[in-house]
C-alpha cells in the first residue's frame, strides 16, 4: 500500500480526499494537516464545532470512524519524507508556501491553481493528455526535487476539457464559446456563495474564472516539448455563472472545428473517447469517460452529475450550430467536486503509481 | 377611456393583463373572456378553487375588487365590436382560431405565437421596430379587417433584442451567439416547470423556444417592406435553458459586430437607447430602455428584475470578447412577465394607441 | 422467484416499483399496466415523449433495459391469476375499482388511499404493527377473495408512525403535536407542486393530508381485534407544509407520553426498535429503523434522506419540551418516495411473503 | 427633523436602517458609523469591494446618492451629543460595550440581543406593549443616562407576539407550541447560512433561538411593575428551522387559551388589533396589524412578506386544534427583515418621538 497524506484535510476538498481514499485499493492515509486551529487535536475533534457539538462535514457520504480517530499534524511541520504521495487542498496562497517544500521530498498532487501556470508544471486530466506526464522528469531536474508538483485543474475546465480533447484530436479547434452555470459547491467554504445571494438567482460572474478557463484549457490541450507546453492554438471565449444548484457544473458549448464533420462522427469520437485509459483498469476510472444522451432534457446536473460516481462527463444537445460553419454546439454536466476535484487528482494519481511516477 | 377586452384572463399572462391595465389612465377592462370552464362566473368565482376556496392568483400584486366582479365571458362568443382592443393571452392552437375572427373588427394585440411568422405582421417592440407599424395598414387591406393582429414576441427573444437594436443600428450585427437561463414563470402554469424537475437543477432545453428566437431576432430588427419584412441579415446560434429562478430571464450575449467599435461606444449606444420613445411620455413607459451595470456581478435577476417595473433591460458584464475579432459579451436580465408579456404589450398598445391605431 | 406485477408503471410512484423490483431477489416484474395511453406499447416506448424523444424518468437511478422492453398492458384488462403480487401506484379513484378486482385473485399492495380507512384492512408498517396481518385473514373471508388489499400509509404518516411506535410500547402516548415540512416529490408528477409555487417559498396547506396523518396513525398504533383495528386512544393535531426539498419529508414533533421518562431511555427505546424486525434478514430491510444524531443540526433532508438507502428513519434533537410535563421533543426525516412508498411496500411485501401470505 | 445615526451601517441591518430612514418625514441620516475597516471612508466607498467595484449592497432598493458620500465614522468614537436617536445594527458584543456609552447622552434603538434580557429594559413592539415604554423612566434613572437603551426582540419573537398579543388580552394564554420556517436573510450575512447548505434542505436547529423566542414573548407580552417586567404566565415550546426562503419567516403556530372561544371570535380580535395604535397615523405604520386569509394556501412567505410593505403580520389557517381542549392553530408569516429588524425599530422610535422620549 502506498502512504498517502492529505493537507487541508478539514476543508471541503481535503474531506473529499477522505471519501477517496478511505477505502482506496492502493493507498492508505498515513497523515492528515491543516492550519494552527485543527493541529494537535484528532480529525474528529478538528472537524467539530465546539459550541454546538456538531460534525462539521461537508460531503453527502460519510468518513470512515478511523479516518476520524487519527492525528491533525500542522501543514507547516509536516514531515514529507514520510510518505509517498501527498495530496492538497488548500487555497493558493498557503500553496505557493508549503507545496514546494513537500516536493522536495514527495510527489504533490495540488487542486490549488499556485502552480498550475508555471512552463514546468503540468496540468493532467486522465485520459486527456496523459503524455504531459514526462514533464514531470524536466520539473524535477530544474528544480531539484525527488518529488513534484501537479495540480488538477479549475473544476470548470475538466469538463470542457474532457469533451474537446477528442474533438481536437479528430477534427481540430478553431474556436471555443462557453457560458457555464456552476454548482454552489465549487466555490468551497470559506467565502462561499451565502444562500441569500442564491436563491431564486444568478451570479453572472466569478472573480477569476473565465481567465483561469481560457488559459486552462490551451495548455491541458497543448502540445509538450522538452521544458514546456506549448498551448493549444484555438480561441476561446468563456462567461463563468453561478446558478442555485449543489453539485455539477452545466457548461453551453459551441465548438467551430478545423475541419468538418457532422453530428455522428463527433458523437462517436465523444463515446469512443478514454477507451484505452479505462482498459487500464484504474480503481476510480470511470467505465466510459463521455456519455451521450439523446433525450434533448437531458444532461441535467441533478440527474446526472453521479453518472459512474461522478467520474463521467455527460453529453446532450449535441447539434450542428446554427451560425457558423464547422460550429458544433453541446451541452455537458461534470461532477465539480468528483471527477472535477479530489477524486480526479485520485485517479491522476492512480495513473502516476501505475507508470511508477508514485511509490517507485 | 379606450374599452379593452382581456381575452384568456385567468391564466398567467391575463392575470397580468389585469394588473397592467386595471388602473391604466386610458384603458378599461370592459371585457374578460375565457374557456367554457369559466365562462359565465364573475372572474373572481372563476379564479377560485372549489374545493379548497384558495383564489388561482399567480401574480405578486392583489387585482381589484372592482375587476373580481366582472363577468367572464366565453371566448368563441366575444363581441369584438364593444371594444376599441382586446389583449390575448391564449395559447397558440386557440389563438389561431379566435384571433381573426375578432381582428375582423378590432385591433387585437397578442402573447401567442400564431401569428408571429406571418408576412403581413408584425412583431413589435416598443423602441426597437415603431416603423413596422405602417405594415399594420397592408395586413388590413389584405385580410379585410378593421382591425388587426400584432404579437408580442417571445419573452427570450425581447431583452436580447432590445440589446441587440442599437447595436445592429450603429455597428452593425453579423453574429450572435446566446446561452438563456429563464424562469420558470415563462413556462406557464399549465404545462409548467413542476418543482420536482428544477429544485438543484438545470434543464437544458425548451421545446422549440431556439428556433422562436433565432427566427424572431431576424424579424424584429429586419427592414419593412410594402408586404412584410425583410430578415435582417445576421447568423444566429442560441441554447436555452431553466434555471430555479421565479422571475427574470438571464442572456449571456456574444455579438458580433460588423464594424469596429469598442466597450465605451457600444455601451454609450446602449444608454441612449429608446430615448425619444421616453420622451413619449406613455404610461407604462420605463424611463430608460437599458440601464448598464460596472458591477461584475450584475445584473442578477432577483435584484434586477424589477428596474423600472420591470420594463428596463438591465446589462453588465459588457466586455470586449477575446476569441472574435470585433467581438461583445455581456450578460442581460429581462423581466419575462413584464415588459416580456403582457405589460411589454399594453406599452405596444399605448404606442399605437398615440399613433392612431387604437382607439381612433 | 415470485411474480409481480406493477399497476400504475408509468407514474412517479410505478417507477419506484420498477427500481426497487428491477434487481430484487425473491420477485420478478411479469407484468407492467397502465392506462390506456400506455397500454400496447412497450415500457420504454410508453416511457417516451413522443415529440422530444425525452424517456420521461423521474428517479434517481436508471430503469434496467429489460425493463424498458416489457409490454405494457391496459389495467381493466390485467389477468391478476398470473401473479403473486400486484403493487399498485394509482390514483385512489381507479384504485377503488381495479384494486378488489384484482384482489379476487391476488395479494395487492398499495400506495392509494382508496382502501386505508376500511374495517378490515389492515395500513401495514415493517416492524410497526406487523402483528395486524392477521386481519388480511379475516378480509379475505368477508370478501370471498383469494388475495387481498393492504395499502401502505400516507408518506406524511409513516416516518411519524416509525418514531411513535417504540414510544407507545414503553411510555404510553397521551398527545402528538406534529408540523411537516413535506418533500415535492410526494405531491407526484400529476397535479405535482408547480416550480412557480415553490421556489422562495413555503405553501403551509396540503389538502386533506392532515387529515389523512390523524386518522392513520390512529390505525397503525392502534389494537387488532378478529374483525378490525381499534385506533390507539391518542389525541393529534397536524400542519402540514411543502417547502422547496426535492426528497425527505422533515417532522416537528411534539410527543405528550402517558409515562414519565427522560431523554435517554427515549433515545435507547427509538435506537433498538425494529431489532428483531432486522434478525428477519428481509432484502430490503434497513440495518437499523431509527438512527439517532447528536448533532443538533441533524436531521437534514438532503443529508439524512439516504441512510440505509432512505429505508432508515433519521432522529435528532431529541430532547426534553418546555411546556409539557411528559412532553418529549425531536425532529425526523424519512424518505417519502422509498420507505414512504414503493420500497417499503415491497419490504412489506417480503415480509408477506415470508410469512407464507404472498406466494404460498 | 430629528437627527438620527445608524451604528453597523454597513451591515446588512445597517442598510437596512438607510432604507427605512433616508427619505423619512420626521428622521434625517445626520451620521453613519461602523467599525475600523469601513471608518474613514464615505458610505459609498465602504461599501465598494475593491478588488471587483461590486457595491455591496444586500436589499432589494436602492441607496440614495447622496447618503452613499456620507462620511462613515468609527463607531468608538461617534460622538452621541450631536444626535436625537441612534439606531444600531450591530453583533451582541459590540452592542454590549458601546451602546451604553451612546445611552449616556442619547436614546439607542437597538437590534442586539446584548440588553434584552436586562429587569429596566424594556423589549418593544409597537401596538403590543406600549405602555412598556414607562419602564424607560426607570432605566434612566437607576443607570444615570439622559437616554436609554431599548432593542427590538428576535425576529421570530415578532411575528409570534404581535398576533398573540390580543389572543392573550381577549382569552388569556396557557400554553404556545411554535415551530418557525425561517428564512435565510434573518442569519446576517456574517456566518449567514451557505448556499451549500440550504438549497433542496431544511437546517433543523438556530443556536440559541428558541431559548431567544421563548424568553422573549414571555417579557413582551409580561406585566410592566416599577422596576421591570414580570413575565407572562404562559408555557413555551419552540422549534427553529431554517428553509430556502429569502425573507419571510413562517411560524405555525399552536395556542391554548385559557378560556373558552371560537374562530370567530379569534379572528375578530386579530383583525382588530392595533386599530388605535393605526390611528396614531405614524410614518412606517402598516395599515392593518394582522391582516388574514381564507384562503387554506396563505400565507405564503414568497406572495405575503411584501404586505403593508412588509409591516403586517399575515395569518391563515386559522382552526380549532384537533387535540387540545380549547387550543387554537394558525399559520403565520412575518417579514424578518423589515417589521422583524429595521423598519420596525424605526416604527417604535416614530412612537417614542410622538410620545416625547424622543427629540425632545
């Protein structure tokens, strides 16, 4: 078994490591950290609220009784050298601080976007660009570390990213037009969106997200050289809404091609995509990383945001778009906190032990 | 006082009928017409369940007292003769029917789709298309009617194209790309959203509402000709979705423009939109057409919806977009069942009431 | 295998049939009808909207393909002689037809009200009142029937009859005073809870729900004797509401015992009830009837609804009243669309069976 | 005109006090104050996130321009002297230290709970206990201030008292079970309730306000002495939950008088109460205290907070209990925001003015 940590561990995302990892095939949690307010007490006194007695957690499953038994280290003082992967969930300013002094020691995989810009720094999605992974070599060399630093991407482009990957790969991208209508849950806990600014509304904006999108999605798609990535050449114009539901990110998409196409052949390249990483047979791939539904109602967050536990991206409306030439236009829901967070970074993880990147 | 009818009067847009026109400084209901179900009761016994006692009232206002006790009337039987308009608020399979039979005699302004795509009819917007009114005259001559049949357009269609009115005016409009999120209190009360389907939820669909918009933004910013209208030459791509908001549909917008511009113009050409309708004076005016927001965050149905009661289009976000050259983004909040139904349609009727059409 | 069939198949309640039948051990679904707008086609097509394609399916989870291929057949015309066991999920007036109809041959486990407040008919509840069973023998012989009727409680009823009857057994109940703050899914699909109505709000009215709560928890604590039910001498007083919750109806309960006791014996009492219920192994029963929380802030629908696969009933802040001697205070969530209905008509089903009433 | 300073202003109370007050008749906003964050800057500015510009404004109205260049000052330093009353939005702590400083030299109205609980301090509720306000005498005198302190109570509290005020003067009051529907805008903005945690849910548990509410109608609805209050003989029972309403608390209310009556009777007496109090004619005063409804489906928070602008108390199912022997039960909504908190400590400082306490 490999020895996993997770830092942030009281948050929102690090709780979702948890429910990754507790009864995870290949990894144990040997370590939990956090901030000065939960060190030195159990996981379970840490995640309790003193006045009141309940158990502040966060996600629909519940932590294993031993998960909550063991020690909160302090993230600063944790000693990286104990384990073999350490996953974080922190916000980006303690990222910047404390990730690289992890990977010095140990493999970090980060949902923070501290470092997710950096030429060195690869940004991998399963399935979507699995071959950035030999980044990591350069990273380590120019940096001197054992281990390294990847972090998931923003969760609103993993499911973009996920259905223009074999779009790109078959036909090419011009131009990509998104609006998005993202779950509550994204916005995590500390300064999340207050129900009196959500119900029976719409937040046009999300500080941050749109350029964050944009950039995401040239460099997850973009081609690796030697020291880099060179992003992908499409353009791509992104507006980022907060919309009254929990979980699952809704995402409008026009897509203009390179080369033309039509409906039926995109829709076998959506369906078709992923095959060969499923066939790896990792503990959290999902069996079909795309599904395509016909019914025009669908795909709708609330019925299908747990499609294969919340590893696939559901497809709907696929259509050849009205106004330009080679313009595609679909519709997709993606699981924010699932595939789109801590379970995703688990299965980039599984991906990284199985080519001995982890654990080796 | 002009005598005005209200035909389909206890459902969701002759409720609002009611309300705009019951203490109207030039209209008077003299007139509420309905289906066998209610014909022949006072309108307050007809609003009223019974068994439970409850009054079917849907609208956030209280009608009139006065105006509970007026008689219903069956609508196949109405004397179009008494009135100098009548307001319809049917659904497209009975307007089709009853519509002619009372434009025979009188004007009749209408929230159905029937008629919408006809040659000889127009779609008015307060603002955006005042000449197409002169083709009022051919659809008389031809059909030999005193009066008249003019339709409201789609409640999705309306705040995108006031928007898009002095944009196409002073920049020219080659492109449109729109993603919807509305209310569900434009789906109507029969046939309605249930709550089942949108509590935690997105549908990303509505049934033949993209092709209404795309067909109806041509017509309404087209060129009048002696027999009709002239599409205007744009491309149009639209998804439209529903979202658990009450009031108040939300547009993210990508435009297009056929010339150069920039942010400040486009926003200075939206300001001065409709300023010498204002002037008008009509009673149900708003007191600027587009009020425009420097806050990110805005607009925001639920604290937008209600500018100007509900008569103003509210934009924010107005950017300059990054994947098309000459390329706009913002996001605009409409108020569905004001301005977009039926208060937007008695603003129609005072317009052509001024000019002549009404009443003379 | 026992042979089932389901009434009602299309419906939001039939579904839940299909779910909770499609992968069970002891039945298998022979038969599926409804009414003569579904009758001849094939599930999945009877399923599907004819204009949109969309397969109108209301559940969580998927229908099994199997499924969908099975003829549906028309209700008046069922063959009962065909099957063990009919669930039935109708309306309560075609209930009152088809329901005796098919009882001349053949058990029939229903959700309707149409049969709930007759003499010999008992209003089962798992480990409840299982000892009332013993009255389907004495309504088989005053009707001449080989099968019989036993409908399930009213939703509202059930998590609230759970949490009474451990009470009733060790304190004696003198008084409950109950508010529900009800789930839409338990208002169905037809004539359902309008989005309009619900988003922002909470209607405080349920027609003839209180009503229907009083008079059956009356039945289901009440005395078997050889020809019907003596209702437990207890007085009630109900509010029953609907607030924006998608699953989980929560109760305010306020319990008056005969007996004094304190909170902890409570606790023990609601915590082992149903123990010897749950040594019966039924597939369907959950591990525990009633689990009790610490944390003040549970129970919480969207939390708590699933525990054991929503067949559990979830308790919180119990504690000590204010105002009354005796008086006992705590808050439930149950899951009205599984333990409510269909699935815990099947656990009563499998508990029928068991019991040699069904199959034998 | 009296000058008036808000204390918190920025706050969501705090803004709520401009509303109320920026183009009242008889008060001008001479002076806003806040803590050190905010102090310094005008209204405007303090309000104005400086990483977006979003105005951070939480109310449905808009501020008036020329109160958002007000200077806001530090609320330690605001010098008390240069007013006529000073309205204060702040948390309990806070409250404990400066109001009293503020009540040497001027009458303080506030929404704290820090001094509610205090023997000279009386908890006013306009046409509920006026002649409470001679306790004010009392409270300057032992404490030495030339003004005084008096706070609104919870705004659970008042919705519940002001309807049972004249159910306790006509048929005297044993016993109150209470079970609220709060809505989330009553949690403040600070520690407000997330988004994450109230769509599709119910929160069964506010800390601390059940013991707040039943404190708290006791003293309302008590016996003023010389030196305090003596508390209402009456028993309590309260459950406070939180639903996905924006304003409006919804209570269901169950009364046990002491004497006999009928629903006739009892509806006469919440009609007419407050009648006198109305002919006073002050400026926030609603119309009607108590206005109630037939109609089994109202109140609703969503179609009846907006009553009287939010200054009526709306009541429906009014009904005899089914289980307690002269018991009473009815359905109530309350607008929290506006007669709970601001608007209605503006209505208590209107009949200070006119009695004198105030400006004179």
């Amino acid at each position: 078994m490999l020895k996993a940590a997770i830092v942030g561990a009281t948050g929102i995302v690090g709780q979702q490591f948890v429910l990754a990892l507790q009864h995870h095939p290949w990894f144990t949690i040997e370590g939990l950290a956090a901030s000065q307010r939960s060190a030195g007490q159990s996981y379970g006194q840490a995640l309790r609220d003193p006045s009141s007695g309940a158990l502040r957690w966060y996600a629909q499953s519940a932590p294993d009784p031993a998960v909550l038994d063991l020690p909160v280290e302090l993230a600063e003082d944790l000693d990286a050298g104990r384990f073999d992967v350490i996953f974080t969930g922190m916000e980006s300013a303690p990222a910047k601080v404390l990730e690289p002094l992890y990977a010095k020691q140990c493999p970090v995989l980060s949902t923070a976007s501290a470092f997710r810009y950096e030429d060195d720094v690869p940004v991998l999605i399963p399935a979507v660009n699995d071959d950035h992974i030999a980044l990591l070599e350069a990273q380590r060399q120019k940096r001197g570390w054992q281990g390294f630093i990847t972090p998931q991407p923003n969760c609103t482009t993993l499911g973009a990213a996920i259905t223009l990957a074999p779009i790109a790969t078959h036909f090419g991208i011009d131009t990509v037009v998104m609006t998005s209508m993202q779950a509550v849950s994204g916005s995590g806990r500390n300064g999340g969106v207050l129900s009196l600014d959500i119900v029976d509304n719409v937040i046009p904006y999300i500080s941050g997200e749109e350029e964050k999108v944009q950039r995401e999605i040239g460099k997850v798609l973009g081609q690796r050289t030697a020291n880099g990535i060179v992003p992908a050449d499409l353009r791509m114009s992104a507006t980022c809404t907060r919309v009254p539901v929990i979980d699952g990110h809704t995402e409008s998409m026009l897509v203009i091609t390179k080369h033309q196409t039509d409906v039926a052949e995109v829709r076998t390249a959506l369906e078709h995509f992923g095959e060969s990483f499923v066939q790896l047979g990792l503990p959290s791939s999902p069996q079909q990383f795309i599904v395509v539904h016909d019914d025009p109602f669908r795909p709708q967050p609330r019925l299908d945001r747990d499609t294969d536990d919340g590893m696939a991206t559901v497809v709907g409306r696929l259509r050849a778009d009205t106004a330009f030439e080679n313009g595609l236009q679909y519709v997709l829901v993606s699981h924010n906190t699932k595939m789109g967070a801590a379970k995703g970074s688990v299965l980039t993880a599984e991906l990284l032990a199985q080519k001995g990147y982890i654990g080796a």
